[in-house]
C-alpha cells in the first residue's frame, strides 16, 4: 500500500465545512520548506483530490499551512486588525506508507487538529 494525505476543514463556528478556504503544502528539508501545491477547499471542506498524492508520497516532515482570514473575510467574519487567526501552520510528521488524514477544526478565536483516519 502507497501512503497519502488528505486533509479536511470544519467551520466549527459556523457548524458548516469551511468551503472555498486555500491550503498550501510544504515539505520540511532541513531548515528548508519547500513548496509542493496548494488547493481550495471545495463545499465538503475537502479537497477535490488528495493534497499529497500515493505518486509523490516520503515519509518526512510536512506542514500544511491553512489560510484562515481569507476564508473569514469571505464569510463575512467580522474583520479585527490583525485577525487573531490569519495563517494557520501545521506541522506534523509522517513515519509510514499508510493514509494520513490531518483535519482542522477551525473558528476564528482556536482551531484543533488530529490523526484523523
């Protein structure tokens, strides 16, 4: 079995999927981050595809960082300067070939996040 990551995003406050919310994924080398693709999410809160497919999967060290403001922006989130929660980094590691699936639970004063399955 190939691993990959998908990932999903609640709108906790809203009691919704956070629909339409850019993600970015970056792979940690060293000191290093570098860019691998970024997605949006789509009414599901999900990915249309797995953000990190079987093809390009390694074990290693990701960070999937979740644009937050944008999203409350777009959702007519009272805007604060600076919004409290505007870029969300997650950083996690990945140790085998299997399913990761890393969701966020998200509203504009906290998220939360797991090893989902």
């Amino acid at each position: 079995m190939s691993g990959y990551l998908t990932t999903h995003v609640l709108d906790t406050a809203r009691g919704c999927p956070a629909a339409g919310l850019k993600i970015e994924l970056f792979r940690i080398e060293g000191d290093a981050r570098k860019y691998l693709r970024s997605a949006v999410t789509n009414s599901d809160g999900r990915t249309d595809e797995q953000i990190l497919p079987a093809s390009e999967f390694l074990v290693g060290t990701y960070e999937l960082v979740f644009h937050a403001g944008a999203y409350f922006d777009a959702t007519a989130v009272p805007p604060e300067e600076p919004r409290f929660l505007d870029v969300v980094p997650l950083r996690f590691g990945i140790s085998e070939a299997a399913h990761y699936h890393v969701p966020l639970l998200l509203s504009p004063f906290g998220y939360s996040t797991y090893r989902g399955s």
